[in-house]
C-alpha cells in the first residue's frame, strides 16, 4: 500500500502533495479518480479541457458494447466485469449509463467479426445466436444482408452513453473527496523523491503514486514509454432515415458491427435521442490517418475537424447497399481520435522505468470505452498495491520490446 502524505495540499509554499495524481479525466482518467477516492485516499484529478468535453476520444453520444469480443477472448472477463461495474454506477448516480438492446455482428461466416466474436462465444459460453440472412432480414427488417452474410446475434450488446459514464464518474470522485482540477494542462512529470512530481500551467504537485491517462496525448506525455502509438481521425456521422426513426428505435433497430468482403468494418445505433436526431453511424478505422510516413501526423492539434462532403457521400452510399432507409437526410457529423498500439491491443501496467509510482493507461485503439470502469478498477489497483487480479497479461508494453529469439 502507499504512505498517506500528512501534508494538506494548501500548506504553506510547498508544493501540493497528495496521494495520487491522475492525469487525464476521460473516460479511464475519470473512472480511475472515482475507484482510487473511494478507497478512502487523496486524489488529485488534472484535466487539460473542461469536464466531459469533446476534443479527445469520449464524446458522440454512443458507444457499441458488447461481450462476444471478436478481437480476443481475453477481453471476456474484463467485460464480465464491466457490465458489473455499469450497472452500479447507474445505480449510484442515477444516470443512463447503458442501453442493451441487442446487437448483431454481420458478415461472412469466416471474417473476424463474425467468426471471432463466435470463438468468443464459445470459449466463455456466452448466450448467442447465429442468424442467416433471412432470419436477420426478418427479425431486424432496416437491414439487408447479402444472401452468404451471417450474423452473430448477442442479446445483451447495446450501447452506452459516453458523456453519461464520464459524468458520472467525475460525480462520484467528488463525491468521495477527489479534488479535479479542469482547464489545468500538464506540462510535463518526473521522478521526485519516492513518489512523484507533476508541473501544470498553475503549479507543480507532489504524490507517492501517479496514474497517467493521456488519451490522444499519449506520444507526448508517454514519449519515454516506447510503445508506438498512432492517433487517428475518426468522423462519426447522423442520418434522418428515409421512413423516419419508427422503424431505428432501440426495440426494433440492434447496434450492429458489419465486415464487408474486403474487410472494411461499419458500425451504427438505433435511433435514441429521439425524432429529428436520426441514428448514428460510422466506419471503423477509416479516417484518413496520417503518419511520418504519409504526410503530416495527426495531432490532437493538428486533427481536421472538418468533415468533407465526400467522406458523407461515401457513408452514405456504403451503407444504401446495407441499411436503404438509413442515408436520408445527412443531419451532422463529428470527429473524435482513435490512440492505436501496432497490435491494437490496449497497453496498461506500470510504468517500466518507475514501476513503484507510475502507471499508464493508453492505446485503447478504438476499442476500449466499454473498458472504462473495470480499467478504472485495475488502474486503483495497480497504483495502491502493485498487482491486481484482473487479467492483463495481454496488455503489458514490453510486448513491444521483446527481442526476437536465435536458433
């Protein structure tokens, strides 16, 4: 366990001290600030924009979640334990936290999103179906498969609702005594002592543990890190369906994931924010990413805010083939950042070159919001006792360091 600094953070001219620091109050920052203060230490929260804003990665009004995880069944149990989590938090603030009405992942039997999330399935016994395309064209009728499409049917996918989550979590974090400190960048961090210390535009603080949640920040305040971690642009797009939202409403209309045969993933939500907001949807990692390679990196700084008329024109027309009522009317679009490891997979652990009083979370690759209050767990257990026994094996940042063995 860590010591307990006696120091108030307003004594004197010394520097702040408090138990531990999270950087980053996003989804994971936000979530990790409520499970450290509710277990009775000092949290300072640090946050470079307002509360629940919209310049990083947790914002748009919906996420897919979902517990047949096509990416790996390791991801299973974490989500097991997710779905826990939520459920409380909705509970203790109130909130609408999550909508579960069903999903589908659409496909060829044998591409990843079909025939990964059924591994899944299988491997944690998670009720599922498998659906052929008439019985997907007669239970969801907004969608049209082709005739060799499959789909695997999971009743308890749906979505959640990412400016909810995140508020709820500041709530309850101040609730129990964290003290959040919004529009207050961090400038840089160091080793200090046995502990840490943290430089803002306003101060500098002090702490026995740091947690460090960057988001799209990460190349920056993780440099040291040496995981290669790529931010992309995301657009997420709103369409009034043809036929009006009847027929998109959350009983009738699943979240659904959609490979095409090239590969190519769309993803979208019924209709839930009621007439005139039409439904939500988006392609996955197709943004137009740039690397040093390419052209000019994005940047939290640099990213193009601004969607095109031939990105819309190309989601729309993407999806007639698929969903024909969905592209009526095109009613807006957003742009959020995807933070990708080479493997996209997540990377959480302690900090390789300060293991007793750093621990990062970053590189969730666009896939991690339906994480956010089990990281938030294993985030308070790594910074307060070292261990936690979730599993995250899959996670640790050497993976990309390993050197390669000789015959």
């Amino acid at each position: 366990m860590i010591r307990t600094h006696a120091q108030s953070p307003t004594s004197g001219r010394r520097s702040p001290t408090y138990d531990v620091i999270v950087i980053g109050l996003g989804g994971m920052g936000s979530a990790a600030a409520h499970h450290l203060s509710a277990r009775g230490v000092r949290v300072l929260g640090l946050e470079k924009f307002g509360p629940v804003h919209r310049r990083g990665s947790s914002h748009g009004g919906s996420r897919i979640t979902r517990q047949s995880y096509f990416e790996d069944p390791a991801y299973v149990p974490l989500l097991l334990r997710a779905y826990e989590l939520y459920e409380e938090l909705a509970r203790a603030t109130g909130r609408e936290i999550a909508i579960l009405g069903g999903g589908v992942m659409i496909g060829r039997p044998e591409c990843r999103t079909v025939a990964g999330s059924l591994r899944s399935a299988r491997e944690w016994g998670l009720p599922h179906e498998m659906l052929d395309a008439k019985e997907i064209r007669r239970r969801f009728p907004t969608l049209t498969p082709r005739d060799d499409e499959v789909a695997l049917f999971e009743r308890r996918a749906g979505l959640l609702r990412p400016e909810s989550t995140v508020a709820a979590h500041l709530q309850l974090a101040t609730r129990q005594g964290a003290d959040l400190h919004f529009e207050e960048p961090v400038t840089r961090w160091e080793p200090y002592r046995d502990g840490v210390r943290v430089h803002t535009a306003e101060n500098t603080y002090t702490a026995g543990r740091l947690v460090i949640c960057p988001g799209a920040w990460a190349p920056r305040l993780l440099a040291d890190l040496g995981v290669p971690i790529t931010v992309e642009r995301q657009v997420m797009y709103w369409f009034q369906p043809r036929h009006g939202i009847g027929p998109f409403l959350p009983e009738r209309h699943p979240i659904y994931i959609w490979e095409d045969p090239a590969g190519a993933q769309a993803y979208g939500f019924p209709a839930i924010d009621g007439p005139g907001l039409g439904a939500k949807v988006a392609f996955f990692r197709k943004g137009g990413v740039t690397t040093p390679e390419t052209g000019p990196e994005t940047t939290p700084e640099t990213i193009d805010r601004t969607v095109h008329e031939a990105e819309i024109r190309a989601m729309a027309d993407h999806m007639a083939d698929r969903i024909p009522d969905l592209p009526g009317t095109f009613l807006k679009a957003a742009t959020c950042m995807y933070s990708t490891t080479p493997d996209e997979h997540f990377v959480i652990a302690q900090h390789p070159a300060h293991p007793e009083s750093v621990t990062v979370a970053c590189g969730f690759s666009g896939h991690g919001f339906k994480f956010v209050p089990v990281v938030g767990e294993i985030l308070a257990d790594l910074a307060l006792d070292g261990t936690t026994e979730h599993p995250i094996d899959l996670f640790d940042p050497a993976r990309f360091h390993a050197v390669p063995r000789t015959s």
